[in-house]
C-alpha cells in the first residue's frame, strides 16, 4: 500500500499539483494508476495558456521587430554585444514570417 501511495503521489505531481477543490478519480487497472480529472484539468490550462499566447502573437510580433530596429540602432552606436542577438532575432523572426526553414 505504502508502493501505491508514493506511485499516486508522484502522478499527482507530474500533472501539476493538486489545487483546493479539486475532485479526482484514483482507479487501479491492468497495473496502472490512472488519475483522470487531474489529467483533465493539466490539459484544459495548457490549451488556455496556447490560446493566450496564440491570440497575442500579433502583438509580440510587432515587439520583437521593434526590439531588431534597437538592437540595430545599439550596433550602429558601438554595442558589439547586441550583434549575435539580433542576428539570432533576426533568424527567429524569418521562420515567424515564413521566409526561412
């Protein structure tokens, strides 16, 4: 029993925690622990959080290109460090834009 409840534990874990008032359906089958509505819930915020950043990509793309043009005007001005990130800004931007693999 004490195997089991360290396996729940870790599975409890792995997908996220526990959040007060959350009901769970622990079952045993076939030799594995299946816990379902914390499965559910892991999966319901990650396609929140991808629906966030998909509904701001727009606005974090028109920042990245602002952040090019100071990156660029820190180049012209002598800032030899800010030359591999806005290259590698530059190359991140192409494949957003669909002009590079």
């Amino acid at each position: 029993m004490k195997e089991a409840l360290k396996e729940i534990l870790r599975i409890v874990q792995t997908n996220g925690g526990l959040n007060k008032g959350d009901e769970i359906n622990i079952t045993y089958c076939s030799g594995l622990w299946r816990i379902e509505e914390i499965a559910k819930h892991a999966l319901r915020k990650e396609a929140q959080a991808n629906a966030r950043l998909i509904a701001s990509a727009p606005e974090l793309l028109e920042q990245c290109k602002l952040f090019e043009k100071l990156l660029t005007v820190m180049i012209m001005e002598g800032d030899s460090g800010a030359d591999l990130e806005r290259d590698n800004l530059r190359a991140i931007l192409d494949r957003v834009e669909g002009e590079s693999a």
